[in-house]
C-alpha cells in the first residue's frame, strides 16, 4: 500500500509530520518557558517581598534603639522623656512618604505625624475595615520580639484604606513601642517597574 504513494505524496505526509512534530515540540516547549517565567516572577517577588521587610525592620529596629538613648538621656535629666521620644521622630519620615508612630504597650498613641493633634488616645481596640485589631497584633508581635503585621489604612491625604505592611519593635525597656510601614499597592508598583 505504501508503495502506491507517489513520491510528492510522500514528500508532502513527510513535511506534514516535520510539521506537526515541530508545532507539538514549541508548544511543549511554551507551556514549560511560561511555568518558568511565572515561577521565577513569583520568587523574584518574593524575594523583593524580603527586601522590603528587612528595611522596615532595620528601619524600626534603628529608630527603636535611637529613641530609647533619647528617653535614657531625658528621664537622666529629669525632663519629660515620652514627650522627648515624641519630639525625636517628630521630623523623621520613612522614604518619601512613609512615617513612624510611637504607641504606649497599652494603645495609646503617643505620636503619630498624620494625626498630631489627636493626642493620646487608646486605639489598641480599633479596627481596620477587615476587621484586623492592627495596634492590638502590632502590640503582640512586639511582646514577642518585634513583628509584622498586615492591615488597611488610608494613605497620607486619602480617605479611601489601603493594604499596609507594618513592622513594630519597642523601644528598649521603656514600654513605648515604634512602627513604621509600606503601602503594598506601592510596594506592587515599584516591583513593576
């Protein structure tokens, strides 16, 4: 039966499997180059993920052990040190946008930038619209050492919240506590880019 089959028709049968054998192999091929791609975007993320923690926490971690010198040398000195460790962050900024706040163990805020007129109010109940306690799991995570917590709150000038990365750490032995956080929205397009 095969020697029936002209030699233009079998040289047509042979360009169509070539064919059909080299769409299979780039499909194939594709398919496993898009998996890569997508895993190595995720882990590229991931990493950069880690990135943005370790400067929160050096950050915080940098402010912290500023702040708890500053309270040392004020409560030395007889002065008033809460009010030294709120006058210390007073003009620091985290990055372009970004800000600290100081919260007693308790919730009370001590000094927030955003809302320095607000004066000393108990927030550790306070919800974001998720429902997250976020001066209450800040609180917990620094008890334990220093964490993050992820919660919503609205960015500088908008009213609207927004997914925040936070880091918090006490300040020394001093049973105040510092914070400071990235907007993930923000974090998401600085990695687009």
């Amino acid at each position: 039966m095969f020697r029936q089959i002209t030699i233009s028709m079998r040289m047509i049968l042979l360009l169509v499997f070539m064919l059909v054998f080299s769409l299979a192999i780039g499909s194939t091929m594709l398919f496993y180059m898009s998996k890569v791609e997508k895993k190595s975007l995720s882990e590229a993320e991931l990493v950069m993920q880690r990135g943005y923690e370790r400067t929160l926490q050096t950050a915080v971690e940098s402010m912290a052990s500023q702040l708890a010198d500053i309270h040392a040398k004020a409560a030395e000195a007889g002065q008033d040190a809460e009010n030294a460790i709120r006058m210390g962050i007073r003009n620091v900024r985290f990055g372009k946008k970004g800000y600290f706040f100081i919260y007693n163990m308790d919730g009370f805020t001590v000094a927030h930038p955003l809302k320095p007129k607000d004066g000393r109010q108990r927030r550790d109940a306070k919800k974001d619209k998720k429902g997250n306690q976020y001066i209450r799991d800040l609180i917990g995570k620094i008890k334990k050492g220093g964490g993050f917590v992820t919660y919503w709150f609205p960015k500088p000038g908008e009213s609207e919240p927004s997914p925040k990365l936070a880091y918090g750490k006490a300040i020394g032995n001093t049973g105040y506590w510092i914070a400071t956080g990235m907007y993930i929205d923000d974090i998401a397009i600085e990695n687009s880019n």
